[in-house]
C-alpha cells in the first residue's frame, strides 16, 4: 500500500515553504520534459516552468497530454545561473510544486532564486 506524499496534503502556500526547504536541503528541483523540452504551464495571465522538490511529484503531474514526460533533475546551481536569467528574459515565472487539481504558488523567477 502507498502512501501518499505529506506535500500533497498541504495547501499551495504551505507547498511553497516546504519545497523551498527540501530544494535549499538537497540541492536540486525537478521539472518535466519531453522530446520538445520542459513543459510549461499557462494561467489566465502568467506562463511559467512548475518545479518540484522531488521526482516522485513531478511526476504525479505527468497524466494525459504529458504521459509521456519525465522528471529532469537540476542542480540549483544550474538553475540559478542557466534558467533564472533565461525565464525572466522570456518573461516566464516560476510555478511551485503544482500537485493534481490544484496549481502550485507562483512566483518570479529572482525572487525564487533568493529563496533556494
């Protein structure tokens, strides 16, 4: 029997903390990816790239239209000195731990950068 993840049982703010905790401890954050690059997401006025503290939560969003994506670890170091830069010229945020049903807080991706 599994069980399920304790961030699952959070709210997005609470994700928020404890994602930016268990990055900061680890060293790394996941995102998905398929044969056409990171996945991205939209809401009504913002896209960004969702991360995740662990590979096993990214890929509970890998359903449907992204089945077929896999969980790509980066090192926040890569993160903070390749996608940062990068994400705000694209003007993309950065979308924490979105779990099913319910998307992740939202945040820019300097300001992410200060808080892992």
């Amino acid at each position: 029997m599994t069980t399920q993840h304790p961030l699952l049982q959070m709210n997005a703010f609470e994700r928020l903390e404890a994602s930016v905790e268990l990055i900061k401890t680890s060293g790394k954050l996941f995102i998905l990816k398929d044969e056409h690059g990171c996945v991205m997401l939209t809401t009504d006025d913002e896209d960004g790239i969702p991360v995740w503290p662990e590979s096993s939560l990214a890929l509970l969003w890998a359903t449907e239209d992204w089945s077929d994506c896999e969980a790509m670890e980066i090192s926040t170091k890569d993160f903070l000195t390749k996608w940062v830069g990068g994400m705000t010229q694209d003007n993309l945020t950065v979308m924490i731990c979105p779990v099913p049903g319910e998307e992740g807080e939202v945040m820019e991706p300097e300001e992410f950068a200060q808080q892992i």
